[in-house]
C-alpha cells in the first residue's frame, strides 16, 4: 500500500486524520446554527439553510477555513464559540501508536493543515499534539488552501521536503490529489474521519484505510526503530 522503506517526511492532515472530524461537523451543522438563529430570531433549520450555503460557496478557497471570515460574514466570535465545544475535541483511533511509530522509525512528521490558528491552538491546548510531531503548517501562514497546487511549493519555506520521499496522509481527496499533481510521490486517504458517521468510499487511485492500525505493521517490518517516544495512552 505505502513503500516506507523510501520515506523521509510524512505530512499530515490534522481534522479527520489525526482529530475526530466530530467537533468540527458538530459545529458547522449544529452549534453554529443554533447560535446564529438565537442571535437572529430565526428558526434553527432556517440558519443552517443559510449557513450551509455560504460555506459551500466558499468550498476549495481560505475562506471556507476561515475564522475570521466567517465571524465577520455572521457577526459571530467563531473561536468563543468553538471553546463552547473544546470537551469534544479529541483523538482518532491509534493516533497514539501511529505517531510514536512514525518517530520510532525515524521519519519526521509535519502537521499540514487548512485549520486557522486561532481554533488550531484551541486544538493544541485540548490534545496537546504538537509535543508529539516534528512541526506544524497552517495554510493561513502561506495564504493558499492545501487544494491549491502551488500551496505545496510553497510549503518549502515553511517545512523543507523532498517529494520523492514523501507522504502526505488526509482524509480529503481533493487535497490528496492536489498533493499528487504537486509532485508528492505517495498519498494515503482517511476513509472514517468522523465517529459519528459512516465511512466514505475509496479513491480509485490512492491507497486508503478507516484507522491507523491498518498500516502499523507494514510499518514495524519496513522500518528499523531507532527510539521510543512517549505519547498520549488514550485515543
């Protein structure tokens, strides 16, 4: 499924590949709306109408992870009323074990996320997850979503990588393949990012799996261990 042996960098997604994608649809589809109405005076099912179709509308550019936009565009502070959810924010099945096997065999690993900062720190304080990868990229520094191609040209600056030697891991096929058109050599696809949902069909061409425990093994028997690393017991 995915040659380690030729690794050096491995990129991944943060919401649904390494947090449960739970918090953030909750949000966008509940807890917004339900504020917005209450703001509003509107019916519940009436303001997510409404604010579905402005998301949608901005699908592929910054501005649909936006936080500043969209509180600007719904006169909402949109950070207070994710801290409103923070117990939510949480772990993916065997993240835990994934990480720490990553580090063991001795590839770097980069969070590279379309998540604005300001939520993203609000993640980082509840999961503590930057302790536990080798750095961490917001599209928001580059100006460019990760769908954008010239995003990962970009991404040089930020977090140096060899394309040959590298895997980007996300549960997003537009930007998994907006990965591969950039020259990234492997791409590996997150086909359950929410809990709560059932999960999504494969992509013809890249390689998929529902949880980090399918491709622990090829990861132990295709790389050495040089370390071990201490990472959160729960998920």
């Amino acid at each position: 499924m995915i040659n380690w042996t030729s690794l050096e960098t491995v990129f991944l997604d943060m919401d649904g590949t390494l947090l449960d994608l739970h918090f953030d649809n909750h949000f966008w589809l509940e807890h917004l709306p339900r504020r917005y109405a209450e703001r509003n005076g509107m019916h519940p099912e009436k303001a997510r109408d409404k604010i579905i179709s402005m998301i949608m509308a901005q699908r592929g550019t910054l501005n649909f992870y936006c936080t500043d936009y969209w509180s600007e565009q719904l006169a909402l502070d949109i950070t207070v009323l994710k801290s409103e959810l923070g117990d939510r924010i949480g772990y993916r099945p065997h993240v835990a074990d994934f990480l720490q096997s990553l580090k063991s065999a001795g590839l770097q690993s980069v969070i590279v996320t379309n998540c604005h900062p300001d939520p993203l720190e609000l993640k980082l304080q509840r999961t503590g997850l930057d302790r536990y990868v080798d750095g961490i990229v917001s599209s928001h520094q580059l100006g460019k979503p990760k769908e954008d191609t010239a995003f990962w040209h970009d991404l040089q600056q930020l977090a140096p990588y060899r394309a040959a030697s590298t895997l980007m891991v996300d549960d997003s096929f537009p930007v998994l393949e907006s990965a591969r058109s950039a020259g990234i050599a492997q791409c590996l696809g997150i086909l359950a990012p929410d809990s709560k949902k059932a999960a999504s069909k494969g992509h013809p061409e890249i390689p998929c799996v529902h949880h980090f425990d399918e491709v622990l093994t090829a990861i132990h028997q295709q790389r050495p261990h040089h370390q071990k690393s201490a990472l959160p017991s729960g998920d």
